[in-house]
C-alpha cells in the first residue's frame, strides 16, 4: 500500500512541516558547514600559493604536478573566471581543464599539446591576477604570513561563493543519512556492506548501507546507479529486494521542480533490471511542492518525510 504518494489530503501539511524543518536546520547549522569548509579551504589557497611562489612562478610544471590549483587560480583573477569562461579565453583543451578541475591531469594528451595548453592558461591567469590582493606581485617581494593569511581568506571567500550551495547541500545529505542511522540503529538494524559480488536479494535481513551502486542496463550498455541507502527489512519481502532510499533536500521550490525527473529515471532503471517489485522510496526534507509531489506519484513513486520518519515502517522497516 502506498505510504504518501496517495495522501494528497496531508500534502499542503507536509510541505509547510518540512520547510519549516529545513529551515530550521538551515539557520542552526548551514553557517557552521559553510564556515568550517572556509577554514579547509583557507588553508588549500595558502598551499596554493606556497607552491606557486605565491603566485609570482606559476608554470606548467606546477601545474602538472599540483593540477588541483587551478581552481583557486581561477578565483584569484579579476573577475574570478567560470571555468568555460577560462576555457574560451585561453583557448584550451575542455577535457584537459576538466581533469584538472577534479585534482587530475590528462595522460593521454601528447606532451607538445600538453605543455601549449598549460602555457596558455597561464597566460590568462597571469595577466588577469587580482593584483589588489597580491600586492607583493607589484615590486617582486615575498609577502608576509599575514598578507598571505589575508589574500589566502579573500580567495577561500570567493571559492566558497562558487560552491555554496554544494557545501550546504552535502551538509544536509550527510544529516539526512546520520537521521536514518540512528533511526535503524535504534531500531535494532546493523550497519554493514553487501558484497558487491552478491546479488542484492542476498543482503542480510536486518541490515543497511549507505552509497550502494546497482548495475543496471544490457551488456555492453551497463549503468552504475548510486543509491542513498539501501535498507534490508527483517523480514524479508516475497522478492528478497531491500528497500532503496533517495536522500532528498532541497531550500527553494525551483530547484526541486527542475530536477524532478532524475528519480523517475532513476526508477525506471531499476524497475527495468529488478522488476516491479523494486521499492524506490524518497526520504525527503525541504521545499517539496504539490507539483513536485504530483509528478513523484504519477510515476508511482512513494516517499518518506524526515519529520515523519516514523512512516518507514509502513514500508516494513
């Protein structure tokens, strides 16, 4: 039997109830999340800078072995750059400024074009450092530990900036997952992995994990899909399938509306591999309208509200 996903009389409740529980978290912990994460990060510009001769011998060689850096090169530009913007001005490789986005370098480029495409984004850094907050670039100086502190937080602040709705978001996800924890634990479920090797209907009953990915799809067109937390009740079901749980939040009404179809996609995957059987729930806090919740059941998917977690063991949980 459906959960929520027929209960269109408690919807308008349940969305004011869970805003409210979203926000709540939002004011008491997403500054802590954001500041802890500008400290962290605080600390990477001034490596950053260590490693560059504070900005005054940023070379390909640098680059190579440190391709992390370039982010914070990005935001140390006046304006800091987008990474297509830093892409078209240098005229660089999309693939390789990708891998270095994401700490890696391209092995596969030959070494000429390699070296020509760090050349030419040290070009553009170069020319369009935020000299304001690298003063010492001016007349050739070292800075000291307290102007390198300063110019260090400046960049910290910026890059925090780009991603601020990423560091909140994995704040929240990290919460929702602690929440259905302590939830299971006190229920008496274990904490413990499935062997990738095994079938899924062979996971123990009466245990969970979080971050499980689920092959899906026909050889050779195979799809890994990552699940949140997949829980195996105590008692099993007729299908052997534990419960998969999407891990949902979400601080404004628009977001939710445009990435409503991933989960019906994500659903569709698994019923094609798993069967109709397969119950793919949504564990949801946040900005989820009667749009949102309407598009989620038509596609006969259900969910569980955070402020009623208790609603899990409908699902036999």
């Amino acid at each position: 039997m459906p959960v929520n996903r027929d209960k269109t009389h408690l919807w308008k409740d349940d969305t004011a109830a869970s805003v409210d529980l979203f926000n709540q978290w939002f004011m008491d912990s997403a500054p802590k999340a954001f500041r802890e994460t500008r400290v962290r990060v605080t600390q990477d510009v001034e490596d950053a800078l260590m490693a560059t001769g504070d900005f005054a011998a940023i070379t390909p060689a640098v680059l190579r072995e440190k391709p992390a850096v370039l982010p914070t090169l990005r935001m140390a530009c006046c304006p800091p750059l987008a990474v297509d913007r830093l892409i078209g001005l240098a005229d660089a490789n999309k693939g390789l400024v990708g891998n270095m986005e994401r700490g890696k370098m391209s092995v596969r480029m030959a070494e000429a074009d390699l070296v020509d495409n760090l050349n030419r984004l040290i070009r553009i850094i170069d020319r369009m450092l935020d000299r304001d907050i690298f003063p010492w670039l001016a007349h050739g100086a070292k800075p000291t530990p307290k102007q390198r502190h300063r110019a260090s937080t400046v960049v910290a602040d910026r890059l925090c900036g780009a991603v601020a709705n990423p560091i909140i978001r994995n704040a929240q996800e990290k919460r929702q997952k602690d929440k259905i924890e302590a939830y299971l634990i006190e229920k008496g479920y274990r904490k413990k992995p499935h062997p990738a090797t095994l079938p899924i209907t062979d996971m123990e009953p009466g245990t969970f994990w979080f971050g499980m990915n689920l092959v899906v799809g026909e050889t050779p067109r195979l799809v890994k899909i990552p699940v949140d937390a997949v829980i195996q009740p105590k008692v099993l079901r007729p299908s052997r399938l534990p419960l998969l749980v999407e891990a949902k939040s979400a601080g404004d009404f628009a977001n939710t509306n445009k990435r409503q179809k991933e989960e019906a996609t994500k659903a569709h995957q698994l019923r094609a591999k798993y069967g109709n059987d397969v119950e793919f729930v949504l564990f949801l806090c946040g900005y989820f309208d009667a749009g949102y919740l309407g598009y989620e059941a038509a596609e006969l998917i259900d969910w569980v509200w955070e402020h009623r977690i208790e609603d899990f063991e409908q699902l036999g949980v």
